[in-house]
C-alpha cells in the first residue's frame, strides 16, 4: 500500500514538473482574465482582507471591546492573507475541473493541471501582498526581522496543503456538484474556528493545545508569529502543518490517481 501511495505521488507530480511550462502560462491567463478592464487591478484583491479586517477592528475592539489585545490589527490582517490565500482556492478550484472540461476533453491538458492553476494564481496574490503585511508591520511600531527569513517554512506546507485539498474538492466536484456549494459555507464555519479573527489566548487553556487539530490553525498561525510577533514560529505548529500537508497530498494523490478515470469520465 505505501509503495503504491508514493508510486502515485510521483506519477502525478512528474506530469506537473512536465508541464510546468503550461502551469505558468494558463496561471498567467488566469492572473490577466481576473484584472482585464479593471482599473486598480490587484488593489481589487488586496481590498478583500483590508476591508474585512477593517469590519472586525470596529466591531471586536471599537463597539464591544471584546479584544484589547495589543497589535490585534496587525496579526488579524496577517492572518487573513494566508487564509484568502485558502478560501480563495478551495471556492475557485472545486469547479476548476467542470469549467475547465473543454482543456481536458480537447486539448489532453492534465485534469492536476487546472486545480494547479488555481492554487498559484491565489498564492500569487498573497506573495504580491506580503510587501504591504510587513510595511504594515513596521508602521505599526514593528520592525524587520530575522524571523521572517522562515516565511518560506511557513509558505511550503501551506502550498502543499492547498494544493491537496483543492485536488480532492475538484475530483469530488466533477460527481457530485453539490460539492462546491458545500466548500462555500463550510468555509465560513471553519474561519470561524481558526484563530484569526479572534487570539489564541481568547481560547481556554485546556483547548489551546488541540488547536492543531484544525489544519488551518496549524498552517496559520506561523505566519503571525513569523511578521506580526516578530519571532521564529512555534516548532510544534510547524510539526503539526508539515503533517496535515504531506498527509493531505498522499491521500489526495492517491485517490485521485486512482479513480483518474473516473474523473474524466464524470466532465
């Protein structure tokens, strides 16, 4: 069973490395499609967690005081890039593979292909809007630091992690449809899990230690230790996000590569 999971894994990952040069073209076309007409272009996605960052501020801190913990607007808005990096592909790439039929049918693209396209056009976004999270940092009294050096050990299990997910929503898509409306309020519930909008130390003590258990708290949390706190992120956190990632993409893998078929059969 396990030689046939990584015998999976690198089938399905050595199509992606072959057609890397098709990835970066069709992520490019996405990235121009999204801002074609558009006068501010990416401003338009960067509104996203400004604004929501703003309704939170005004309603946890300003009319119920519910938070006064300090730098709560910079770690909450930290935390919403990743987690719009998140949404953003897990909305956006369960379709992915239903709209995007006629590649697969006609033109043998990949079915990975376009669940991998969506999954780099959204983490394009938040590399685009790091700049703005660490000038935030610094005009809020933080400053640079050296734990932001480990931004990629933050970045990598997330990639792969949405990348597993999104894998898995597009296979499930394709047979039952109900599957997308099923992410889109699934992924209001699970923000409202997830320590972003409210601290961790909100949370009772007893239940801080099994916040790993929710993978996107486990994945999250390192970004706003690494800009907002200053600091190399929590081992444990890491450990955590690592495991929810690379077993999240053997599981997807295989099961796609499994029923592959199937899939295409499903369009």
């Amino acid at each position: 069973m396990g030689r046939a999971v990584i015998a999976s894994l690198r089938s399905h990952m050595g199509i992606l490395v072959q057609h890397r040069l098709l990835l970066e073209v069709l992520t490019q076309r996405d990235l121009a499609a999204r801002y074609r007409g558009s006068v501010l272009g990416f401003l338009w996605t960067l509104m996203n967690p400004v604004l929501q960052a703003a309704v939170y501020v005004l309603v946890f801190r300003h009319l119920t005081g519910a938070i006064r913990t300090p730098g709560y607007e910079t770690t909450l808005f930290v935390g919403l890039l990743p987690w719009t990096w998140l949404a953003g592909a897990l909305m956006q790439g369960g379709p992915s593979l239903v709209l995007g039929a006629p590649l697969v049918l006609r033109s043998a693209v990949p079915p990975q292909v376009l669940p991998a396209v969506v999954v780099l056009a959204h983490g394009a976004h938040f590399v685009l809007a790091l700049p703005v999270a660490m000038a935030l940092v610094i005009v809020s009294g933080g400053s640079s630091s050296w734990s932001w050096l480990a931004l990629p050990v933050a970045v990598v299990p997330l990639l792969v992690f949405l990348y597993a997910i999104t894998l898995a929503a597009a296979a499930l898509t394709t047979r039952l449809r109900d599957v997308q409306f099923l992410v889109q309020n699934g992924i209001g519930i699970w923000f409202l899990l997830t320590p972003i909008a409210w601290p961790v130390a909100m949370a009772p003590e007893r239940l801080r230690a099994w916040l790993a258990i929710n993978p996107a708290a486990a994945l999250i949390l390192p970004f706003q230790q690494i800009l907002a706190e200053g600091r190399w992120p929590d081992a444990r956190l890491l450990l955590a996000g690592s495991l929810w990632a690379t077993g999240s993409m053997l599981v997807a893998v295989h099961l796609f590569e499994r029923h592959r078929e199937a899939v295409v059969e499903a369009l």
